[in-house]
C-alpha cells in the first residue's frame, strides 16, 4: 500500500480534551523539541508503571534512548501526548506494521498521579481517530492479564474488540473503524466531563475579578457590583494593587494574595498583561477564566493567534477558557445566583439559556429579554469561543431542570458535526432557536434543519420565537384560529399564517353552533372569529373557549384593539382564563396599540405571549409548529448498506495523489460503494445531479438537483450534510419543487425514487468514511422508470491533501 507522505508535523490532530474528572487538558502530537520533557515523563513513572508499560520488569532506558521517541514520522509512528501544563500526562504512540501495514501495535503511558482520572480513553480515542486517517485498520496491544486499568479502558471504548486467551500477557487487536457503541459511549463520557469541567464556571465557590476597578460605571467595578448585587453565595475577591476596597469588598494586590485559590477568575486587563494573569491564575489553581478583555482575534491574524496560545495553555493547564472579548456569564439558578457580568441590564430568573458570540450584542440582548419579561435561567457570552464552545454549553443545559428553552447567536461553528450530533440528542426534549448570519445560508439552514434546530432570521424574531415557547407548548398542528375585534388586523394575521406554514380552517359546525348564541348577532363565527369592536371580555372569553375546544383547532392567535373595547384588563384577565383551561394548546395575543398591556398578560407562572403586531405572532407560531412536526416525525437512521467495499475503496484512494483522480479509478471507488458508473439513455423524466463539496465550516455538504433550468435558474436544489439518514434522503429527494416531475404527479410513470434515495445514502457513506474526498460530482445521474434503478453516466472525484484528515475532540 503506498501512502501520500505527511509534513514533519501535523497540526490538525492539535485538539483540546476533557478528561472523565472534568479536567481540561491538551492533546497534541509529539514534536522533537519535546525530548526533555519526555525524559522528565520517563522519570516521574513509578516501577509498577514501567512494569505495565514493558510488559515485566524493567531497568530505566538511558535518557538518549527516550530523548529518540520524541522524533516520528506522523506517518508510520505517531505519539500524542496529553499535557498538564507544561508537563506530559499521558503518551499514546503507535508503530506501523510494515508487514500489514493496515495494523500498528500501540502502547498507552499515563503518569502516576494522573491514573484513574480518564486519560486512558481520551488519548484511544484520539489516536484510533489518527490512525484511522492514515490507512490503519486495527490497533494491536499487549496488556499483562493484571493491568485492569488499561483492559477496562479496551472493554469499555465500544470498539470492537477481540482479546487472545487468557494467560500472563493478553493480546488485544481493536478495530478503529467507528462503531455506534463507541460513539455512543463517547458521547456520554463527554456529557459527563464536559458538565465537571463548566462547574467552577457557572457554579463557582468563589470568583476573584481581575482588573477590579474603584471607579463605577467601568468594566472591572461593574463586574464585581454586580455579584455583589446578584446575590452571589461565595466570596468575591476583587484584585486591584492599588486598592483597598472595592464596591464595598475588601481588594488584593494580585490572585497570589487571595485567602483560596477561587473556582473562577474574570480579567479585565489590557490585552498585553492577559496571558501573564492567565499563567498566574493557572499557578495558584483557578478552574476557570473569563477573558473580557479585547485587542485578540478581532485586530487580525496576531491576535488570533494569541488567543490560541492562549486557549492551549489554559487547556494544558486544566483551566476552562471563555472569550477573549466577552461580556461575562450570568446563572440565575437558585444554586448558583452567579452575575459574572458588567451588563447594566441583568436577567430576571426565568426558564430560557442563551449563548451568544458577540460581546457588545449581549448588552442589547439582556436589556431587550428584559424589557420583554423574558425571565432568564443562564447566559454565557462566549466571544471569540477559543475554548468553551457552544455545544459544550448546549450539553451543561441539557440536564439543567431549571431550562426548558436553549437560544444560541452562533456566527461560526468549531466543530459542527459534533454541534449536529449534540442538537440532534438535545432537541427532542427541549427545543433550540437559533439566528447565525451565516453566508452559506443553504448549508446553515441544512444543518440546523437536520438537527431539529429552529433558525429565526433576525434577533426580534429569536426572541419572539423564545416567549411563545418558554411559556406555552407548542402547537399539536399547524391549524390556528384567529379571534379579533377589528377585520383589519385578522386579515393581516391570515396572510401571515399562510406564509409560515399554518392554515386558518373553517370552525366545525358544533363549535358555530356554540358560538352564534353567545356573541353579538352580526359577529363572525367562521375563522377568523371576528367579535366587531363592540365585543366585550366575556365575548372574548367565550370565542376563546369554543375555539379551543375545537379538534380541529390546534392553536389561537388573540387580536385586541384596546381603544374600541372593553377595558384591556377585563379582556386580559378573560384571555388568561380560557388559556388556563387548556393548557394543552397555545394561545397568543397581539394587543394593537396597547402600551403596556403585555403586563396583564402574566398570572403566576401562567404567561400568555403578546406581540405588538400580529404578523410576529404569526411567524414565531410557524416556528413552533414546524419544530413540533420534527419532534413527532419517527427519527431517521443511517442504514447499513450492502455491497460496499471501504477496505477497497481505501486502498484506492490511498494509491492516489491529491488532486483529480483519473475517471477509472473514480470508476472503481464508486463501484466500491455499490455505485455503477455506466451510460444510458435519458430515462422518462430529466436528468438529475449529485454533488459533495467539504464546506470549511460545515464539512462535507451534499447537493441534489435537476440539471438545466430547475437549477440553474430556479435555485431549485436541496442541500443536506453528511452523515445522512434514510429520512434525510427521502426528504432531500422529495424537498425539490420540481418534485412532482419524479413521482409521477404531473402525469408520467415517474422515475424510482427508491434507487435514487439509495445512491443519495451511498453517496453520503463514501464521503463519512473516506474524509479525504474533498469533491465529488455525478452528473448526469439518468433517472430511470420504477424498479429499474439509476444510472451514473458520468463521474469527477477530488482528494484533498490527506494530511487535512484526522484528529478527534
């Protein structure tokens, strides 16, 4: 097997990790320069480690002999090393077999102090990910029958494993290819280190402000007045050399002088003096560090690359990192009372988290949530995200019984497979709304539409989508009744309806019939109810009742213009009652005009949204109904494909270099996967296209059309991304609006959807276990009648450079 060459150091498999305790470290391959700090590894190692490590007793090799593991070919020898520090943890190095050159043997070293702790796993997973990018089937280890800590860490990855008989030495052979039982107990070793590792963050014992400030209304005195304020159970340290006192708490010359190491530490320092507080808080034991201070990423390429040092050694050193260039976190659980913040707007406790990219937009996000009594469970505004990502946020609230509802301000993803598969388990159960600004908006929209994710297009709508669903359930459907006093406005609502995917159906005969006694004799009783502008409260309230009561009604959007009416408070009150009643269906209002009038809307814990314009109502219902017909939809699965050949469809591409791979291999690859390159004629309907493009945000995205004018004029193509379901292809290949062309609907025998869904999936397989396909395009794609298939008539295949593959978080 030849195998394209790799550079003397390969920075993709550079990963942040967390270790089942929480503690954060730094895994990275090893480089010469490490040769030192590998001898001092070597000579922390008790005897009974080596003895693991060598399988028996053992005389200490000589420093020069150990200095020499420090230099690999990333290739055919790897080590990783994870770091505490600047000290090595733990090493995972494996050899090549030149004789089978798909198996390398590999060998684990955990220094002593850190066994126990989970490092085991991270640095298998990390470097299964490794070899498996680089041709390498199976792992090999030689493992004393006494060693239980290793043999657990085999028996419980989820790879498939096979052990030799039992006897002194036990010979393992682990099979790196992913299996869902090892991503499934990896997922959930992550859950649980990644929820240790945010504690010091989001329920500190105690918080030391870095950069504290005697004078108010700036950052650093804000900060700590507002955990003062919050009601913050632990000790607040300010730290300031030249001050006594701050906002009414005793001040230190530095985090050296604090009385306990704290949990968490905000700095608030010039750019410049980030990274000396940052060594200092990582000396004395702080567990976590928001960076609030700015002059990083946002001035160019140095400073990103600061802010990268920076994220490296608050791993290595098992500090979790948030910013730089953020406003803080804020927690208003009854256990935490965290305001770690100079926001001059803090949150009320409510039931909603949010997570948010930008600094300064966090400023306007809690003081509009505010203004709108939207109550707030956590905030955490990430910045730059260099290392507490969103995702890892989504996973603390996750299991957080005090959030039901997850906002996010997402403008880049750091990993969004690993966003995808975290939406994905999440969403279910709580629903996530989220506004990116993304360019590749058809890919953005895929990703977040795979994970049950509801996109919204602006702030104004993220949080107008976040009051209906922190305080009503979504609606069972899509069907709305609209109940008003002025015709004007209801026909606004229905237009608005209409474009957000719900329908205003007609009131069935018994509801009419309820309704025609008890309301004025010239009010409406189809749907819209309109009442006329003489409609009283106890109108409103029974409009409402039999509406709700209907079957066919799932939802009700209330209209009220106060000036024409009752009081609003008689009308308010009525709408509360009749929400109270069915708490099963969602109820909102628009109160046109009524300043104010939001605030009669709230009973207890009882809360029915109003909007100032019905056409918000409208739309944020939309998103509710559209995210509750995803919640309900059986999940889709990624099916198990017969016929295809990834041993050969490696050895393939491993024979190729990057760049176009010539059309018979491109030939044979697909083949490989079950796919037949082969001409044809056109079948019944057009032709059709196929392509895989490695988005650099969203990795590989595949694109489904109809070639001519459907897409080219049109812009009728579906996007989706990799891994696909079963149900991520049907609905791909029946999403197009050309659609109707393929099943037969315009009159025709339409084409085999079947073999069409098929290709789509075999496609999608090809690229998830062959990350080195940087593109690919099947065009034209011959769509042929039922039963008889597809044909692929033409074929163009790209590699990337394979040193791009590899690495795991």
């Amino acid at each position: 097997m030849t195998t394209p060459p790799y550079p003397s150091y390969p920075e993709d498999l550079e990963r942040p990790g967390l270790v089942r305790t929480g503690r954060s470290t730094f895994v990275r391959p090893i480089r010469p320069e490490d040769a030192d700090r590998l001898v001092a590894f070597v000579g922390t190692l008790s005897r009974a480690t080596l003895a693991y490590r060598s399988l028996g007793p053992v005389v200490r090799a000589r420093d020069d002999v150990i200095r020499r593991g420090a230099h690999v070919d990333y290739l055919n020898e790897l080590a990783l090393v994870a770091l505490a520090g600047d000290e090595i943890a733990g090493l995972v190095r494996y050899v090549r077999n030149p004789e089978e050159p798909e198996h390398a043997e590999v060998t684990f070293t955990i220094r002593d102090d850190h066994q126990s702790e989970g490092f085991g796993r991270l640095l298998l997973e990390h470097i299964a990910a490794a070899a498996r990018a680089r041709g390498i089937r199976v792992l090999e280890a030689d493992v004393l029958a006494d060693n239980a800590r290793m043999i657990n860490v085999f028996l419980g990855s989820g790879y498939r494993i096979e052990a030799g008989p039992p006897g002194q030495i036990i010979h393992f052979e682990i099979a790196v290819d992913p299996q869902a039982q090892a991503v499934a107990r990896a997922e959930r070793r992550e859950q649980t280190a990644v929820r240790r590792s945010l504690k010091p963050l989001l329920e500190p014992r105690s918080v030391a402000v870095i950069g504290a400030n005697r004078d108010p209304l700036t950052i650093g005195h804000e900060i700590v007045a507002n955990l003062l304020r919050g009601g913050f159970a632990g000790s607040v340290f300010p730290v300031n050399p030249r001050a006594g006192q701050i906002a009414g708490a005793r001040a230190y010359a530095s985090v050296r002088d604090l009385p306990e190491p704290p949990d968490l530490a905000l700095v608030a320092v010039r750019a410049e003096a980030v990274p000396g507080v940052v060594r200092e808080c990582a000396e004395v034991g702080v567990k976590a560090v928001v960076v609030v201070s700015t002059g990083f990423g946002e001035t160019g390429a140095d400073g990103r690359a600061g802010e990268l040092e920076l994220a490296r050694f608050a791993r290595a050193s098992g500090m979790r990192l948030v910013g730089p260039n953020c406003m803080g976190v804020v927690n208003t659980t009854p256990a935490a009372r965290l305001a770690a913040t100079f926001s001059p707007a803090l949150p009320t406790p409510g039931r909603v988290a949010m997570s948010s990219q930008s600094g300064p937009l966090g400023l306007a996000v809690l003081d509009f949530a505010r203004r709108l009594r939207l109550g707030f469970s956590g905030f955490v505004s990430v910045g730059h995200a260099v290392d507490v990502s969103t995702d890892e946020l989504l996973q603390w609230w996750e299991e957080d019984p005090g959030t039901s509802v997850i906002l996010l301000h997402v403008e880049t993803f750091g990993d969004p497979r690993r966003f995808a598969r975290v939406a994905r388990r999440i969403a279910p159960r709580k629903p996530i709304v989220a506004v990116h600004p993304g360019h590749a908006d058809s890919a953005v929209s895929s990703l977040f539409a795979q994970s049950g994710v509801i996109r919204t297009r602006s702030l104004q709508e993220l949080f107008d989508v976040a009051l209906l669903l922190a305080h009503q359930p979504p609606p069972p459907g899509n069907r709305v009744a609209v109940i008003t006093n002025a015709g004007g406005p209801a026909a606004l609502t229905v237009g608005a309806c209409a474009a957000s995917g719900l329908c205003v159906p007609a009131l069935g005969e018994r509801t009419r019939q309820t309704l025609r006694p008890a309301l004025a004799s010239h009010a409406d009783v189809s749907n819209p109810i309109d009442l006329t502008p003489t409609a009283t409260a106890a109108h409103y309230r029974q409009a409402l009742d039999a509406a709700l009561a209907d079957d066919d009604i799932d939802a009700a959007v209330v209209l009220f213009m106060p000036p024409l009416a009752d009081k609003p408070d008689e009308v308010a009150s009525a709408i509360l009652d009749a929400a109270a009643a069915r708490p099963d269906k969602p109820v909102l209002a628009s109160f046109l005009g009524g300043a104010g009038v939001a605030d009669l809307l709230h009973r207890g814990d009882l809360v029915v949204p109003t909007y100032t314009f019905p056409e918000a109502a409208a739309t944020s219902l939309g998103h509710a109904a559209a995210y509750q017909a995803w919640r309900s939809t059986p999940a889709g699965v990624v099916p198990d494909l017969a016929g295809v050949d990834a041993e050969r469809a490696r050895s393939l591409i491993a024979s190729c270099a990057p760049g176009p791979v010539p059309a018979a291999v491109a030939a044979e690859l697909l083949a490989s996967y079950g796919i037949a390159v082969r001409g044809g004629e056109p079948g019944p309907g057009p032709d059709a296209f196929l392509t895989v493009r490695a988005d650099p945000v969203f990795g590989p995205v595949v694109a489904f059309g109809l070639t001519g004018d459907y897409a080219d004029l049109m812009a009728d193509v579906a996007h989706r991304v990799t891994p696909l379901s079963d149900r991520d292809a049907r609905e791909m290949v029946r999403s197009l609006r050309a659609a109707p062309l393929l099943d037969g609907r315009t009159g025709g025998p339409g084409v085999d959807l079947a073999a069409l869904e098929e290709t789509v999936l075999r496609i999608s397989a090809m690229v998830e276990d062959h990350p080195e396909i940087e593109a690919l395009e099947l065009r034209p794609v011959r769509l042929l009648p039922p039963g008889d298939g597809v044909a692929v008539a033409h074929a163009t295949i790209q590699l990337a450079d394979n040193t791009a593959a590899g690495g795991s978080s």
